[in-house]
C-alpha cells in the first residue's frame, strides 16, 4: 500500500455574508466560493470592472473595493483588489444576486450584491463587509495497493470523501468498503492480472484525487492499466442497479467509452444475468472517478445504485421500490448515514464487481 499526496483548494462558509452601512443590513448579500474571512469596516471605493491593474488606479489602500460583475474572472478581480491594498471586494451584478467561485483561496472577504445594494454602497461613507469561512490550500492522499499479478493491471476505486453536509454513508461509504473488502479477498486468491485498487480523496469538489493519479501517469504507465472500475453510491435505500453505458448501446448522452470498455460493461452483465437480476443502463457522463481515465483514453466502467434522481414506474416494476421518490433521498445530506444504506443492494453490486474483477484478472 501506498499514499500518494496531493494539494487542493479547501473552501467551507461558516456563517452567510453580512455587508452593512447607513445603520442597515444590506439584503441579497452572497459570500463568492474562496473568499477570506474577515470582518472589515472602511471607505468603498469604486474600481471599475476591476479587470486590470488601470482600474485600481488611484484607489486607496484599506479601502473596500466595489468593482461590476462582467469581462473577466472573480479570481482576477480578488487578485487586482488585493494587490492594491483592497481590504475586501464587493462585486456588483446588475441582474441581481448571484453566487460564483474566486477560483481559489482569497487574502480578503469577497461578496457579491445585487444592483440594489451595489447603489446602496456607492452612497456610503463608511460599510461594513463581514464573512465567515475557510479558505485555505490543504493536503490530502489517494490511497493505492496492488496484488502480484502479470501483464495488464485491473483498476478497481472509489471516492473516500464525502460533501461537507453529511457522512456520506451511501456516498460514498458503500463503494469505498466494497472496494476494500474486495481487495482483502483479492490478496487470497490467484489471479492471472495484478489488480490495483485505489480510493480517492478530494473527489466531490472536482474528481481531484482521480485526477491527479492519472496526470501523475507517463504514457507507458497508462498503457500498462487494462481497465478501470468505479463504484461510487453502490448501496442507494430505494435503488436501481445501473451498469455504465460503456458501449453506449442506448445511443444517449455522451458516447462509448475508450477501446477496452465494453469488456467492462459485458463483464458486469454477465454477473446479472446469471444471477437473473435486473439492470440497467446509465449514461458514461463522467460525474465520478472515472471521468478522467476516459479522458485518458483508459477503458473504464463501473456500477451505480442511484441518487437524486426519481424512481420512475418502469424502474419500480423492474427493481422494486417506491416510484416518484429519489434513489436516495438523502444524497449530499447530512441523513446520509448507516440507516441510509440498502444491504440487499450492496451485497449484489460488491458480488458483482467481485465477479467482473475475476473475470478480468483471472
């Protein structure tokens, strides 16, 4: 086993943005995603668009810049501002409130209004700009082992990270235990291809960890993988069992997948058809980890249970469950816990991956 360290952007609001002057609280106030924390008191000062160095001419360092949304990045706009001495930034949107990114970690508090409020601050002596969060560069480590084996390797991950709103049980607890239980029973059994297993970290803000591991990759260590699955929300409570559309037979959304995917995809029908249960097919979006194995041109597939989207009547009839009622009613929330997992679920698609590992690795 190994760890294999990684940087990211770790960004969490603590409490909404207050922006305050005149003895008011401004309404429509939005905290930009990796703006500072702070609590600021001073003069706003107008800095045009706030796209370049010109438009801070003259302004006055300690001040709060107000510059408009429009031309470029929220990320250039907070760097202008604070490389002229900007103690915070209101960024003004014409339309109405808004919420956006400052790309990445920001020295000073960075918020957004509405025109309303923006015409507020520009009468104002003095305003205050106050927003809670963390916003910082982290480290953080895929986690990557590998049996003896020779020839091509089989890839099997999941996400070992969950959102921030709750503990991920479901998502994605569901895939990272069968992958490991998987990789304990791999270690005791012959087979022919080495199998590599890795769990990813940092994938709900942007496939990072997957991301990384496949960059990190020269072209002969690509070349040397025969295929990637991923098992990512294996165990949803009112599920489906969804086979990735490797081959993209249902001619729907993205297409097929680099040459190799199909065998991943056949693999995992097979399993289900012996065992004469239902399944289906979901579209190679590249919502999860594997996105950037296809990207690589890296075969891949996977298996998925289901998330926010409803049930439909077709899928009650075929898997069982409540129609009109998501896959997962607690995706991304804080109920995603324990009780929050369909045993009978986990059990086939963990059977099956163990299966589609066996048949590709043997």
């Amino acid at each position: 086993m190994r760890l294999q360290p990684f940087a990211f952007d770790f960004y969490r609001e603590l409490a909404p943005a207050v922006v305050e002057g005149g003895g008011r609280t401004l309404s429509g106030v939005s905290t930009l995603r990796y703006s500072g924390t702070g609590d600021v008191t001073a003069a706003p000062q107008a800095a045009g668009e706030g796209c370049a160095a010109r438009d801070f001419k003259g302004f006055r360092a300690g001040r709060i810049a107000v510059v408009r949304r429009g031309t470029c990045m929220f990320e250039v706009k907070a760097g202008n501002a604070a490389a002229a001495g900007a103690r915070a930034l209101i960024v003004v949107d014409q339309k109405g409130s808004f919420s956006g990114s400052a790309g990445a970690p920001q020295p000073i508090p960075v918020v957004g209004v509405p025109p309303e409020a923006g015409a507020q601050v520009g009468r104002l002596k003095t305003v205050r700009v106050v927003t809670k969060t963390v916003s910082e560069q982290r480290i953080t480590h895929n986690v990557l082992a590998e049996t003896r084996g020779v020839g091509k390797a089989v890839m099997v991950g999941a996400h070992l990270d969950s959102t921030l709103d709750g503990p991920g049980i479901n998502d994605n607890g569901s895939g990272s235990a069968a992958t490991l239980e998987i990789a304990l029973r791999a270690a005791r059994t012959p087979l022919r291809r080495p199998v590599r297993f890795a769990w990813w970290g940092a994938e709900e803000v942007g496939l990072l960890g997957s991301g990384h591991y496949v960059r990190s990759l020269s072209p002969a260590e690509r070349g040397r993988i025969a295929a990637y699955l991923n098992l990512d929300m294996i165990a949803s409570p009112n599920y489906t069992f969804s086979i990735l559309d490797s081959d993209d037979s249902e001619r729907t959304g993205a297409g097929a997948g680099p040459k190799g995917s199909a065998r991943v995809e056949r693999a995992f029908q097979r399993f289900f058809r012996e065992r004469r249960l239902p399944f289906r097919a979901a579209d190679l979006t590249g919502r999860s980890d594997y996105g950037p194995f296809v990207a690589a041109g890296i075969a891949s597939g996977g298996l998925f249970t289901g998330g926010e989207e409803k049930k439909t009547e077709k899928e009650a009839g075929l898997f069982g469950g409540t129609a009109g009622r998501p896959l997962d009613t607690c995706y991304h929330q804080p109920c995603d816990t324990l009780r929050n997992i369909s045993v009978k679920a986990l059990e086939v698609t963990a059977d099956a991956v163990a299966a589609a590992v066996g048949r590709l690795a043997g």
